[in-house]
C-alpha cells in the first residue's frame, strides 16, 4: 500500500500461560488492559480505524492457559481523506482455552473494512470466536465489509469461511439484503446459548466444532453468550488493575 494512504499501523500482541497474568504489547491506535487475572479488554486509544489504517492482532494461548478477550466498546470504521479502505488482521494460536466476543464492528459511512482471521488449533484446544459487524450508521448503507476466516487443527485444514456485507458485495440488492452480520465458531462442538437469534443457520465441522452464522438487517440489541469450558463472565466495568503484565512494544 503506498506510504500515503497507511495512516496508523497498530499492533497487539497477546500471550496467556498457565499461572502468569496475560502478557501485553501495543503500539498505534489500539492498547490493551488486564481487568482479572485471565481476562484482557481492547480499548482504542485514538480514533481508528479510518481509511489507510492496519490493525495486526496476534494472540497466544499456551497449554493449561484461559484468556478471555472483549472490548471496551464497539469499533466505527470511516472511510479516510484518501482511501475508504481500512484493514484489520487476527493471527491466533491456541492450545489452552481461548473465548473472544468483541462488541460490534459498525462499517460507517462509505468505509470498506477488510477482516482476516488465522486460527491455529492444537490438541486440548477449546476456543469460542465471535464476530459481530454492522453496515452503516442510521440510516447509512453505503458501507462494505469482507470477513475471511481461517481456521486449522493440528496443521490440517479445519474450516475455510469468508462473508462479504453492504454496498457491492455478493447479497447486495436495492430492495433488500443484509447489512448485518454475527459469525462464531466453536471449538470442540458445543450447545450455543440461547442469546443466538433463532434463525441463525449451524454447521458442524467435519473435524469436529461448530460454525454458526447470522444475517439480517440491525444486529440484535444483545447476544449473552457463556464462554466455552464454563468460564465465569468478565468483571464490568474493564477498570484495569494493578499487577498486569503490560510491556510497551520495543521502538
């Protein structure tokens, strides 16, 4: 991408293991705060992302290690001065358990938001992947949003899944299509909560795990969902505390 159209570069990098607080590194737009022992809050720090922007995300979960992931609030893409065009890149390891429910990814205006996801799963592994997004504000139409999700189990391939929302996608129509979207893929196969809006379609995976998806025109006001292996909720509100491993990336 040429130089004047990448406006912020943010990076995370996340890394849960057995009895250690989860250790943090952030730089850009975006940082990170422990609000329990296994639990990590995104919070942004600027207004991102806008057109020209790169999120990398990269989580690690080692092996007898629990992270809970959710974010302070919901994320508005806007298209930028030069470029609508805005990306952001997940990168996940787990061997422990892994729950992740962010708020809402809100696409406004004309923006176009790019969403990758690469998940690597290892034997023991429990994960629950949950992604919500919304095309546009009120009123608002014009947005795009393209999800691809990647998912392996022990160097196989596991799922291939990739949704594309909002103005010039495969779905869009003038009279009417979907312009919103909740994506979630279980690890191994478990029953969802009720919070699921009941015409959500549920595929079971072949090498085991559980893909559900949902489209419709407004998300849902809200989705209580249990994280997988029982795991209480997450304290709120996210005040960080004392005592959480948080390293500023090197410079």
């Amino acid at each position: 991408m040429p130089n004047w159209q990448r406006l912020m570069h943010s990076e995370i990098l996340l890394v849960a293991a057995r009895n250690r607080l989860p250790r943090i590194q952030s730089r850009g737009g975006i940082t990170a705060r422990c609000t329990a022992r296994d639990t990590v809050y995104l919070v942004s720090a600027a207004a991102n992302p806008l057109g020209g922007d790169i999120v990398d995300i990269r989580v690690v979960v080692e092996q007898g290690a629990r992270l809970r992931l959710r974010s302070a609030a919901g994320t508005v893409a806007l298209p930028g001065a030069e470029t609508p065009v805005s990306q952001a890149h997940w990168d996940i390891e787990v061997t422990g358990n892994l729950d992740v429910d962010l708020e809402p990814t809100v696409v406004a205006a004309a923006a176009r938001h790019l969403s990758t996801v690469a998940l690597r799963l290892h034997e023991g592994c429990e994960i629950r992947f949950r992604e919500r997004v919304q095309i546009g504000r009120y009123g608002e139409s014009e947005g795009f949003w393209m999800g691809s999700l990647r998912a392996d189990r022990n160097g196989l391939p596991m799922l291939r899944h990739r949704v594309e929302l909002g103005a010039g996608s495969l779905a869009d129509d003038v009279i009417a299509a979907p312009r919103a979207t909740i994506n979630e893929l279980r690890y191994p196969a478990t029953l969802f909560s009720d919070g699921m809006p009941s015409t959500s379609t549920i595929l079971t995976l072949a090498d085991g795990g559980t893909l559900i998806t949902w489209q419709g025109d407004r998300l849902p006001v809200s989705l209580p969902a249990e994280p997988p292996g029982g795991a209480p909720r997450p304290p709120v509100p996210p005040a960080a505390r004392d005592g959480c491993a948080r390293m500023p990336a090197a410079r």
